[in-house]
C-alpha cells in the first residue's frame, strides 16, 4: 500500500485529496500546524501530525517534515497550496526514497514571485497586465492613469494585497521593491489548475470561486 503525506489538512482541497487518495487505496497521513482541522476527523485519513508553522519556523517545519516521512515510511509527499513554497525547499534537499509532488526549488519560485511570472508568461507571447516593480516610475504612471492593484511580489493568500482607482497613490513608503503595481482588468475571474509530468499534462481543470473571504475564494464549482 502507499503511504501518501498531505501537507495540509485544514482547508476543503485538503479533503478531497485525502478523499481521492484513499478511494485509490492509498494510506493517507496529513501534516498539519492546527491540532484540529478538518481532515483530522475524516475516515480517509490514517493519521495525523502536528508540525511547525512553515511561516514560523521553516527549519523546524523541514526537520518535522522529514521527520515523519522517514517514520512513516512515506513514498509520496503532496503540498497542499502554498505549502508547496517550504515542501520544495524540504525535497531539494531530501535524499530518501519518498518522491515529492512538486516542481524543482528554482522554478516553484520563479512562477510564485509574481514579477518574475509575468516576464515569463511575456517571453511566452502571453497577453499580460502592465506590471512593474512599485519603486519605479513606470508603477507610479499605472496607479495614476487608472484602477490599478498593488500587491507583494512573493505574497500568499491575498496578504497585503490592495486596489486603487485612478489618481489614488499610496503612500510613498508602500512603494517598495518587494511590491508590485498591475493595470487593474475587470471581467469574469476563474482558474486553472493542471497536473504535468516531464513536461506533459495530464489532466486540467477550470473552476470559479463563489464565496470569498476578502479576495480569497473559500467555496468554488468546477
């Protein structure tokens, strides 16, 4: 049987996962900083552990990590949203025999800081919203030429994230390196989730978010 390790188990993604795997007769662990969260009274999961914060501590999160792979005998460990930024970190530097279900360290960070991605998707012949890095001039004539969003460049979950209309500057000090500026564009919002494998992709879906919490969507249909 394979012992699979979720790295979450607090939001419904979590669930379904630990749901799916257990459906295709795997064992299913969650790691988890909450004591009680929501995969940890479902049947599909075996057992639970308590871990670090990776935001806290991303050390101790890498030790009880490995931790519990090595005592549990782990083959497949499965980040579950942004904890994908610290399990790459672990799986770059893991030389056991559980494989890791993310991309290398080096492209989950060019694809999460939010300027790099852009001037990848650019590279690609993408269409993309203007976007340059908030101490510049260039984010200065975005803010005041019309509605305009401005964000962390390695942000999650929405943190820090706010929208301006036309003519409204930050402060001076929120216009920072660390922080992007975007051309604001208004329409339809949905998502897209794809799995690959050596560069080809196995399956994708689209969904769209129906209940929100601020600007994070929490419920979604497919």
């Amino acid at each position: 049987m394979t012992t699979v390790l979720l790295t979450l188990g607090r939001l419904p993604k979590g669930l379904e996962l630990a749901r799916c795997l257990h459906r295709a007769g795997c064992r299913v662990l969650v790691a988890e900083p909450f004591g009680l969260h929501l995969c940890k009274i479902s049947r599909a999961v075996s057992r639970s552990f308590r871990v670090t914060s990776p935001n806290e501590d991303p050390a101790a999160y890498a030790s009880d990590l490995t931790a519990i792979i090595d005592a549990e005998g782990v083959d497949l460990v499965v980040p579950v949203s942004e904890e994908v930024l610290y399990v790459a970190r672990v799986a770059e530097g893991y030389d056991g025999k559980a494989r890791f279900v993310c991309p290398p360290l080096k492209t989950v960070l060019a694809l999460h800081d939010k300027s790099a991605f852009i001037e990848t998707a650019q590279s690609l012949g993408l269409a993309v919203p203007e976007t340059a890095r908030a101490d510049t001039e260039e984010a200065r004539q975005i803010l005041a030429s019309g509605e305009a969003v401005m964000k962390p460049a390695l942000g999650c979950a929405g943190s820090k994230l706010s929208f301006h209309a036309p003519q409204t500057l930050p402060h001076e000090s929120a216009l920072t390196n660390d922080m992007i500026v975007q051309r604001r564009i208004r329409g339809r919002e949905v998502s897209v989730l794809s799995l690959a494998r050596d560069g080809e992709v196995l399956m994708s879906t689209t969904y769209e978010g129906l209940v929100h919490s601020g600007t994070v969507a929490v419920a979604f249909r497919r």
